[in-house]
C-alpha cells in the first residue's frame, strides 16, 4: 500500500508535514509506504532535519505549490505540477492508492472532482467527520461542508455511504443512521428533511433510527452515522470546534475533551469518489498529520472507494 | 407592571414554578407584580407550602391544562379555561403586560399567533436565545426553531428584530449583525443565506458585520446578533445544551461554562407578536423560573413589542 501526501499544503508545510510522516514510520505496517509529494529539495533538507537516519520515503517531486489562499478551480487547473495536481495525477494512475493534504480544501475537493471523478451513481460525494461520543463511541457526520443546500434524496444516499464509512472502516456491525432534525417526530423540520425522513424510514438497506436532535450529539447512544446538509454539518463541527477552544481558553483538561481535538481526529474523508482522499484541517501540526495519515491508511485497507462503486454497480443504493 | 406566570406547565410545575416566583418576591421593584395563572386550589396549597407569610401574589384561576405532550393546536383551542388560553386572554385584554410558561412551547406559540397575533408586517415571529460569550458578552440568536425553512427577506428581518432586543431589553447600543453561513466570504453557503448576505449588505438600518462561522460562537468578538433559519438555531442551541450535559458528566465546574446551564438562561421570547411572551426550557426547576420572570420583566420594560410595532408602522424594516 502506498500513501501519497502532499508535502506544501497546510499552515505549517512543509516542516510540520514531513514531521508527522516521519512519526508514523516507525510504526507502519510491512508494505505500507509514505508517498512524499512536494519540491523535493525541500523534502530532502526538512528528512535531513527531522528523519531518523533509516528514515525510508519516497519522494516525488512536484514543482509547483497551491496556496492556501488560492482560487481552487483555477489554480487546480493551472499549476498542473503542484503538489495537490501531482498526488491526484498519481491517484488515478494506480501509482498511490489514497492520498492526504492539509492543503487547499476547495482545491482538493475540485482535484477530486476532475481528476479521479466522482463515481457514477453518486449524487454529490460528502466530507464526512468523526464524532466523539462520551462512552468512547465514535460517529460518522455527513455533509460538513460540500453541500449547504441538500435535497431528499441526497441526504438517504449519504445514510448509505455513511454506514458503509462505519461499517468497513469503523468496524461497527449493522450502523445505526440518525438524520439531525429540531424535534424527534417525523413531521418535524425543513421539508427536505421531512421528506428525506420518509425516503429513509422505507428504506431496507439502511438501519435509520429516525430523527436526531442537537443534544443527542456526543452520547453515548448517538446513532453511528448522522445524516444532515452540508450546512448544519458545517455548523456542528465548528461549534464542538469553539467548544474545545473554550475548554482550552478557561484551562480544562479533560482526556474526553481532548478528542474534539482536531489534532487527535486526523481528517476529513472525501466519501463518494473514485478514490481514497482525506483532507487535513489547514491548521494541522505533527499530531495531526500523523493522525490524518492513520486514517487514510484505515480508508485504503478497508478498500472504501472499491465497495460503494461495487454496491452502486449492482444497483442497490 | 404585572406579569402573568403559568402555574400549570412545564416538568416540574405546579411546586418549580411557585418556587421560582417565591425567590422574585423579595427582589420586585416597586410597581411590579406576579399574577399567578392555574388551579387556585392548588396555587394556595402550594403557596402555603412555599411563601413566606407576606408573600403577595395575584392568583387567577384557571381550571384547566395543556399537558406537555398535548396536540398544541387542538388543546389551545379546546381548552379554553387552560392556564396558557388564559394567560393570553389577559395579556390580550391588557390585564398583564408580560406573559411567561415553561409548558408545552407548541401551544404557547399557537396562542402567541391565534390570541394576540403577530405585528402587521412582521413575515414570521421568531425565537431567539441568548448566547454567552467569553469575555462576558451576550448575543441575542434567532431563530432557534419556529422556521426550519427561511427565506432571505425573513433572514433581514430577524437581523431588524434581533438588533432591537439587543438594543432595548440588553442595552446594546449600535448592535452588530452577524450571518450564519459556512464560510467568510460572501458567495459561500446555501441560496437563501447568500441571497440574505446580498440584503443585509445592502440595508442601512442594521449594522451588518458579514457571515460567521460556528467555531466564532461564544467568543468575545461574537456579534451583537447571529441570525440563522430556525433550523441551523435549533442544532446550535441543542448542541451547546448537550456540551453542557458533558461537562456536567465531567465533572467539569468552570463558571463559564455554568452561563450554558439553561438554569441560568431564562427563557427564549417570542418576538414579532404583539405582546411580551417569553417561554421557558419545559425541564425548568426553580432557578429557571425564576430567570424567567427576570427575563420577562426585562422585555417589558424595554416594551419590545410596542418598540418594534412603532418601527414597522413608520415603514422601517
């Protein structure tokens, strides 16, 4: 298995980058490599620096760097040796088989679009984020971002692709699909959750449990996958986001507090592409990037891109 | 002033709610009475058991309750002799100036529509909450859950509203208005909340300071007002709540954190309607209500819902 990771991209690239990959080396598994994508002087000056002497990278060198604050689309399709084009470029060559950026997040998800497309059959694909429950479960949320305004059918298919997130990399048996409403009854809500309500309840593929609400978050009996728009997905992650700011402002250490840590989530899968893709937060510092490639490393072992084509393919949903 | 007080709804009521009103007695301003709504029998047992001799309420009797679980339309309308029908039919009468219930929320906005009505030109009366900030501060958020489905002329108004309740009932003068979107810039987000950034721009009675994001909740630098559909509201409040819950599960004692204790909130105020409402969280216990009522005196006095008639009928938004 290899990983590819892009070296530029983040706050703190490339030091912080090649910090992180070089703390997941000594405990990577046999035939997992780290794919380094980036100006390969710099790479070799910052493994100097940082790597064990035995330190065992690959390097691909990519001369060009897309900036935090750039325009996505155009500078996705004009700096074609960027590390972000590079990495996607090897993507859909079969060369790497995930990849991993805390770079450009709008220049990923265009990357992902473009380049190793969307697979037929997905509506809109969803970043997804993992939720800590009190009692050490872990959720699945989905969209937290691509999707602010989503449509009936869209938020059932992202219950479809957030059980399989559960099951095949979380390991959870038969997930539970919450959709996050303002009341538990059905006749609550926006009309596109009411509805989305319906389309999930009749259907069999998935285990909905019915409505969610605001406080059920972060239980320890919050379904495995919750469902909502891109929109109020966006808002939860950044508001448990102040939570743990506040935590941190007034002083509180608390090992359950520690994991709305975004350093200790590692990142955000792209789900519903034709490849595996894991975004960083941009703010990603050594933990974090170790972290972030963890993750990946769980996304490509559990072969996720694989399995939703093959479930779209044999037409179930 | 005399503010009316639902015996009868809530958890805990009729005993939370008589304690609550018990612990305002000492503290009224001259010139400011508690006219007890419900069963008057059970009004005098439970005073007897609770006030101090002197103890100086109105009673009203009610001979009938809306339970929580009631169909909110039907029982407004069929119990007539309820303690919440009554309560509005006083505050329509101008028997009472104020109006608060921690029963059933679905039948106090009912009664809010069909008995004293909304302000002519207001499109939707909103629910607002009130939102702690770290350095001290308070922001005023709406709409936390009567309008899952906001248009962008609805967005505008609750920015017009919201900066009144700031000014008038917290003293803030020349209130900021923030967006809730998910991003900074003004192209991101859903088709509703973009087309409201465009009109909030665009309006010279509010003082518009652009979009905010989830992870700005609860920070010093917070606006004045956050406006949001009654979906997105809904989730924030809920989320927070349940953040409380965890730290309380913690064991986690920060009096900061104490000010998300819905104890310490009070209630959440319709406005738009003509009268001064405030409803209580249904769980509330004797610092709630009594909260409450503060909250309540407040809005009065400010004379929130004449303030803003004045302002529609002189055809500013």
């Amino acid at each position: 298995m290899r990983i590819g990771l892009d070296v530029m991209g983040g706050d703190y690239a490339p030091s912080a980058i090649i910090e992180g990959a070089v703390d997941m080396l000594g405990g990577l598994d046999n035939g997992v490599a780290i794919v380094l994508i980036g100006d390969e002087n710099i790479i070799t000056a910052e493994i100097e620096a940082h790597a064990p002497p035995n330190g065992n990278f690959e390097i691909v060198h990519a001369s060009q760097v897309i900036g935090m604050g750039d325009h996505p689309t155009r500078a996705f399709s004009e700096k074609r040796d960027s590390s972000i084009a590079v990495g996607y470029g090897m993507l859909k060559k079969g060369l790497i088989d995930g990849f991993a950026s805390a770079g450009n997040t709008g220049a990923m998800l265009v990357g992902a679009s473009y380049s190793v497309n969307v697979i037929p059959g997905i509506f809109r694909p969803a970043l997804a984020a993992l939720v800590p429950g009190i009692d050490g479960n872990t959720s699945i949320l989905l969209d937290i971002g691509i999707n602010p305004d989503t449509k009936p059918d869209v938020l059932l298919q992202y219950g479809v692709l957030g059980s399989m997130y559960a099951h095949y990399v979380l390991g959870t048996d038969n997930p539970s699909v919450g959709l996050i409403n303002i009341g538990e009854e059905e006749t609550k809500g926006s009309s596109a959750v009411r509805s989305a309500y319906e389309l999930m309840n009749d259907n069999p593929d998935i285990n909905f449990v019915g409505n969610i609400e605001g406080h059920h978050l972060f239980g320890g009996r919050m379904p495995d996958v919750i469902v909502c728009d891109g929109f109020v997905g966006n808002v939860i992650v950044k508001e448990a986001e102040a939570f743990y700011l506040l935590c941190r402002k007034r002083g509180i250490n608390d090992p359950f507090f520690e994991r709305f840590n975004y350093e200790n989530i590692g990142g955000t899968p792209i789900i519903g592409v034709n490849a595996n893709v894991v975004i960083g937060h941009g703010v990603s510092r050594r933990k974090a990037v170790k972290n972030m490639l963890l993750q990946t490393i769980d996304v490509v072992k559990a072969d996720l891109a694989n399995k939703i084509k093959d479930r779209l393919q044999n037409g179930k949903y």
